[in-house]
C-alpha cells in the first residue's frame, strides 16, 4: 500500500515543467497562478464555460443580443491596421455565405497578425457579440482558420480541444493562451486522473448519488453539457453534479479535520492557575481607558478557563480596535502571578515589535520581565534573550513562531497567545507541548481581528470555545467614510494635502504591484506606477514611500517604522499594511479601485487609521459607475465604464453606513461570498474553492453531520473503505509540520 502511495505522490507531485511544451518561463507564468504541478493542475478550474458545438453566420447576428456568446462561420475578407495615440489597432472584416458582414477588433497589435489572418481564408470567430455603430462586432476573438471552404449550406463544427464542445474558459495570464492552458489541463486530467485518488468512501459516495472523484475533475474542466446561466446557480440544486461533489468534499474534509484537531488538543493536562489578582489591578492602572463590558466579560470567561485542569483552547473575536490586547495582557497576568511563563506569538516581526511596546507600557512599573525575541536581533542578543527565557526571569517573551523552535527552552511555559493570522494545529500544539512542565500543556488563547458572521462561527472554529468582543472602547475616532468616482481624486489630493499641512499622515493602498496589460485590467492602478505619478504631480512636495508584498521583509519593516516615525506623509501600499502597526497620526485611509476589495477587507485597512485623537478618513475611489446612472451614447457614463444594475456602490456604500465589523461581515456573506473574509486574511479559516456558505447551507449540515458519523465509527480512520482519507489527513499533518519546521 505504502509503495503504490509513493509513486501517486510522486505522479501526482510531477512538475508542470517537465511536461511537453511547458519549460520554465510558461512553468514560471503557471506558478503565479499557484499552479506547480500536475495536481495543481487538475484543480485550476474554468472561471466560465463557452459552448462552441453550434455555428451561426453574420446575418445571424442581428437577432441576438450584445454579451451573447456566438460562434461564427466567416471569410476574411479584409484587414487593416488604425495608427492611435501610442498603439494601433487591428481589424478584420469578415463576409458570410449570404454577404453579412462581422467586425472582429484588436486593440493590441502583435508581430505577424497579418499574416495569420490571410485575406480569403475561411474561418470560425468566437467571443462576446458587441454592436459598432450598428454593425456586428466581436472584440478580440477567439479565431480558428479552415483549410477548405465549407460546403453551401453546410457549417458543421470542426470537432477539436477547442472547438465542436463546450470550451473551458480560465483566467487570464499574461504569458499562457487560453489554447495552450487547454492543452496542458488535458495532458494533467489523462496523467493525472488514472492515479488520483478518491478518498470519500465509497459508502458515502453511493448513499448520496455524488460522482467520482476522476469522472468530477474530467467533467469540471471539459462537461458534456454547458452549465447552468449564473442566475440558476444561485441554488445548490442547480449545480451541476460534479460541483456538487467537490463541494461536498471541501466541507467534508474541512469538518473532519476540525474533529481530528480537536481531538488531538483536548483533554489535554494543564497547570490550573490560583486567580490572586494583584498583578492585574497594578496594569490596570496603565491601561489608558476604563475596560468596556465586552473587555470585562471576555476578561471573565479567559480567567475561568486558566482555573481548569485541562488546557484552555479557547478564540477572541472582536473588531479592529475592539481592546483583545488588553484581555490577552490580563490572562498573561495572572498566569506570571502563579510563576508562569508566557509566550505571545505574532504573525510578523514589526507586530511582535508593537505588542512588546505595548507590553512595556502596560506592565510598567510592575517589575514582570518582558522580553522580544525577533529574528533580527545579533547572535548575541538571541543567546542572551534565550539564556533569559531558560531561567525564568523573561516572563512574558513576545515574538514570532520562533518562540516555539527547538532553540528555545522555557522553565514553566504555562500560556501561549496567538496572534491572528497563525495557522496552528495539532504539530504546532505538539511543539508547544514539548516546551512545557513536563505532564502539562499550555494554555492557548487566540486573537482575530476578523469578526466572522456568527451564522458562520461555528463552521469556522469548530468545537473551539468563542469569546466575542462587540464593543468599542471610549475615544476611538469616528471614521468618516466616503465613496467618490475616479473623476473626483482632485478631492482625496486636497484632503491629504490639508492632513499634512496639520502634520498628520496618509495611506493610499492599490490592489496592484505592477500595472498589468491583461484585458479588462488597464484601468486597475499600482503601487509602482502611481508612486512616480504622485511625487511628480498631484502629491509633489509631499513624503511619499511605498511598501508591497514583493519587497524584502527587512526593508518593507523599515519604512513601516520610519512611516511610524513620521519621517513620510504619504505611504503608497499594497494590502500588506492590514495587518500592520499601530500609526496614531494616520488620518486618511484611501482605497484605489475599491471595488476589486471584500467589504472585510476593506474594513480592516480602514481600521490602519483613527487611533490618534483626530478625526480621520476612509475614501473608497472606484471607477464604477453609481448605480442607476445614465450611460452615453457610446455605452460610457462620463467617460468611465459603468455597471447600472449590479454597481459595487451598492456593496461599497454598506462601508459608508456602519463601523460595525460584524455587520459587515453579514453583508459580506449576503453579498459576495465567504471568499472575503476566509484565505489568507483569516487563519484557521476554511480556503474553500467552488463551496459559498452563503448559498451551500444545506451540503455544509449534510458534511458535517457524515463527518462526525464517521468519526464516531472510525476516530483513527484505520478501516479499509477509510485508509485513503487518513493518509490524506496525515499526509496534511505532515505538510504543516514540514512548514512550520522550515519556519
């Protein structure tokens, strides 16, 4: 058994470089997708479908509506290039069997295109149906060229990977056609689809009709029939069999490991803590606020847990700025009161920097040795922080996931807190294990700063126990959040321009490192380009410096820090700042092309700002129409595109009237989808990829209720039918445990 699982691994782990026709640059254009193998492959699904099995000619056209997707039977009877302003265009005129014309439109001209479309060729033109000054046009086509002249009256679908079917349809890359991700897909679902293995029971597979798992990937990227229209899958019952499948499967295993990590954590031996209080009432007195009733309530519940016996387990939840710091410092409290030692875990090291500031202030005065152990401190520094540790007189040691690799030894490590954004299961709780009294294991209290819907709450966290905090404390400025047009960003220049007079900061964050030429993506801003533009025009004499995910962590910290020192007045960013320090002369929160963000997301970079005593500001700029606004003519609204009837200022000016992150996050799931609020912003969260919990209720009940049947019957899924979902499960296990120990 052993050996026939090595050689699926190994067939299923093949690189896609190594596959005919791929090399490393197409290889390397596939790995920004995340696509790395020939697994990889067979779950990059189609984000649409076309049904290319039935022809139609020009004067066919007149009938159908503009978007429809059509298919068209022509000959080339001319081609041209337009000379533009820094481009040119190409353009193909095509002449039916009965003398109806159709257009077909390149805005961008490449080497050879005319003579890829020679004149008198027949051939078959695929895309969406458009309308230039009355006459059929399809933009950038999809083209197909015949060797022979169809016979009269007879226009048959050439049968192809790319034609006479219902084509696939996936997203956009730079450097991969649509054909050749086709004819890669393919090569993957023959290789692949004879040696991937099934692991939903067999049992559980026949008693609720579900395909295959081969027959589903097969169908999911190459279907016999087109789907159903968007409107239709709105409901789990009109989706297709084989999505139905996948998506049971995704809350399947999601549910199972949530049983088996739970199971691997609980009951599990701790030292119970005396509640003496004393600590506690001395950082209460440094804490620059009287506690909420939320803070007071968590407060309570976080101190019942550490008087147990058995190892508390337990998540705060509650909104930007909501004060869980504050509760995390009043367990730590208690717990270095009896003796202890804490150890609080951030995701980054300029976060464990801020909570040991914070740390200092709020234990000052009480002679609790805080400690910060980061991974830029000099050989030296370590050895002597890890020396301190080893004996005890550190306290409460603040840092990253390093806190718990074999290098650090603890005396009495009592309670971890866990900062979000750290995916910790059951190697990482056994790492912690190691570090504690022996016979005893932590304390564990986790922090997220992502309210999660409480309708969702416990398919995200499972069994765990859920402190939520829905209050603010006193003196946190409001907010004031406003939508505007990417005409009016006259107005967000002038408001930063006015914050800086005051000596105050800004944020401008962009969804883009780079600009992209993909279509549909020339009018989506970067970090880069709008960097230059700004320091030479609108923002000019201002401090401005920029920050993206593709810097190096040690120089993207630096101007973190410097930004906090206010030695900038503007900070150009992507999405990395959401989780980032506390600067409380921040005051402007700007958000370009807004519309491309989940609310939740949007809501945490919003919350970067007002936590200073000065008001501050969120603008959302989009280039979105408003909803129900007039298009012109030529199917634009003042110049930019628009959407009139799904406009995103309906979800973005949710933003605009409320402050609440839950009901935000309600909105988010009404709206959009969990896909906002779950992936990488939210550890420990499901990363589902075709299930909506919004609208996939009912499969989430029916997976949860089979996983737990089935780990009642077989908690060590050791029976036959269930081997290949525990070596799954292991084999994910193993995969953590390898990532944590590569650190």
């Amino acid at each position: 058994m052993a050996s026939n699982t090595a050689k699926r691994s190994a067939d299923l782990s093949t690189p896609l470089q190594f596959l005919k026709g791929v090399g490393p640059m197409r290889a390397a254009a596939f790995a920004r997708k995340g696509i790395v193998s020939l697994q990889d492959a067979l779950y990059f699904f189609p984000r649409r479908y076309e049904d290319r099995q039935h022809l139609c000619e020009p004067k066919d056209l007149t009938a159908l509506p503009d978007g429809m997707q059509v298919t068209v039977l022509a000959k080339i009877e001319r081609q041209k290039e337009i000379p533009m302003r820094g481009r040119s265009m190409f353009e193909i005129v095509a002449m039916g069997q009965k003398g109806d014309l159709l257009t077909c439109t390149w805005f961008h001209v490449f080497k050879g295109m005319r003579e890829k479309f020679p004149v008198g060729s027949w051939a078959i033109f695929q895309g969406a149906l458009k309308r230039y000054k009355g006459a059929p046009q399809i933009v950038h086509p999809d083209v197909e060229l015949l060797k022979e002249r169809p016979a009269p009256g007879k226009i048959a679908v050439p049968k192809s990977l790319h034609w006479g079917r219902v084509v696939p349809i996936y997203s956009r890359s730079e450097k991969l056609s649509q054909k050749f991700i086709r004819e890669i897909v393919s090569i993957c679902l023959e290789q692949g689809l004879q040696v991937v293995e099934d692991v939903l029971p067999a049992s559980l597979r026949e008693k609720h009709a579900l395909p295959g798992l081969a027959e589903s990937l097969r169908e999911m990227h190459f279907p016999k029939e087109l789907p159903p229209p968007a409107d239709l899958m709105v409901r789990t019952e009109n989706l297709p069999a084989a999505v139905r499948r996948l998506i049971f499967e995704e809350f399947f295993k999601f549910q199972l490991v949530l049983l088996m990590d739970r199971a691997g954590i609980q009951p599990e031996p701790a030292v119970p803590l005396r509640m003496r209080g004393h600590l506690a009432q001395s950082i209460r007195k440094n804490i620059p606020y009287k506690l909420t009733g939320a803070q007071e309530r968590a407060i309570t519940e976080v101190l019942a847990d550490l008087q147990k016996s058995t190892a508390m387990n337990r998540i705060v939840q509650g909104d930007v700025g909501s004060g869980k710091t504050f509760v995390a410092f009043f367990a730590a409290a208690e717990a270095i009161e009896n003796g202890c030692q804490v150890a609080l875990m951030a995701p980054t090291e300029i976060l464990a920097e801020q909570h040991f500031q914070n740390a200092m202030r709020v234990f000052e005065g009480t002679g609790v040795g805080v400690l910060l152990l980061t991974g830029s401190l000099s050989k030296a520094q370590k050895t002597e922080a890890q020396e301190k540790i080893r004996a005890g007189s550190a306290q409460l040691v603040i840092g990253t996931h390093a806190l718990i690799q074999e290098a650090v030894t603890w005396k009495s490590l009592a309670m971890a807190i866990i900062d979000e954004q750290h995916r910790f299961g059951v190697k990482q709780r056994a790492a912690l294990k190691e570090k504690a009294p022996a016979g005893s294991f932590p304390h564990i209290l986790t922090m997220t700063a992502t309210p999660i819907p409480r309708s969702l709450a416990l398919t995200v966290f499972g069994e765990l126990d859920v402190t939520t905090i829905d209050e603010l404390p006193p003196g946190r400025q409001e907010i004031l959040t406003k939508v505007i047009r990417g005409a009016d960003r006259d107005r967000l220049y002038n408001l930063i321009r006015k914050e800086a007079d005051l000596k105050r900061q800004s944020y401008i964050v962009y969804p883009l490192v780079f600009d992209s030429e993909k279509e549909g993506m020339e009018k989506i801003r970067s970090v880069e380009s709008e960097f230059e533009r700004l320091g030479a025009g609108p923002l000019s004499g201002l401090r401005i410096a920029m920050v993206h995910g593709q810097m190096d962590g040690e120089e993207r910290n630096g101007i973190m820090r410097r930004f906090k020192a206010h030695e900038f007045d503007v900070l150009v960013s992507t999405t990395v700042i959401e989780v980032g320090v506390d600067v409380p002369n921040a005051t402007v929160m700007a958000i370009e092309n807004s519309e491309r963000f989940g609310l939740s997301q949007i809501h945490q970079l919003r919350g970067r700002v007002g936590r200073g005593t000065e008001k501050s500001y969120c603008v959302l700029v989009t280039e979105s129409a408003p909803p129900g606004a007039k298009r012109s003519p030529s199917g634009e609204v003042n110049g930019e595109e628009g959407v009139e009837d799904e406009s995103p200022w309906v979800r973005l000016l949710v933003l605009e009237k409320t402050a609440s992150g839950f009901e935000i996050a309600e909105h988010d799931l009404k709206l959009r989808g969990p896909g906002d609020f779950f992936g990488t912003k939210q550890s420990g969260s499901p990363t589902f990829q075709l299930a909506d919990l919004s609208r996939d209720q009912t499969l989430l009940e029916l997976a949860r209720a089979e996983a737990h049947a089935l780990y009642d019957r077989d908690p060590q899924l050791t029976a036959p039918e269930n081997m290949a979902l525990g070596e799954w499960f292991r084999s994910m296990v193993d995969e953590a445990a390898a990532t944590l120990k590569s650190g």
